[in-house]
C-alpha cells in the first residue's frame, strides 16, 4: 500500500502467526489514525487561520 509521507514501521512478535497480523493490523492502524489527526489538527491550528478582521467577525 503507498501513503504519503514518511514510513509506517511497525513490528510485533507471537506464537499464532494470525495473532500476529492482528495485532500488526492494529499498530498500524493506530499509526494511520495519529498521522490523521495530527494533519487534521495542524490545518485546524488557530494560528493559521485568518485573521478576525479579514473573515467580519467579533
């Protein structure tokens, strides 16, 4: 799979290889969805909005 930005690494160990893919399936995701927000936050950070004067508000 091909994402943007830089390298998801993740590792785990187990006894059952099925148990293994889950919990590496889970790590992964995890990483996905921090990687996420952190985008969503930093596009959302007041200071880089616009000025109130610029949007007419109070």
């Amino acid at each position: 799979m091909e994402i943007g930005g830089p390298d998801l690494m993740a590792s785990t160990a187990s006894e059952d290889a099925y148990k293994s893919l889950d919990l590496l399936v889970d790590k992964l995701d995890e990483l996905l969805r921090r990687r996420h927000q952190k985008r969503v936050n930093s596009r959302n950070d007041e200071r880089r909005q616009a000025p109130k004067e610029f949007t007419g508000e109070d």
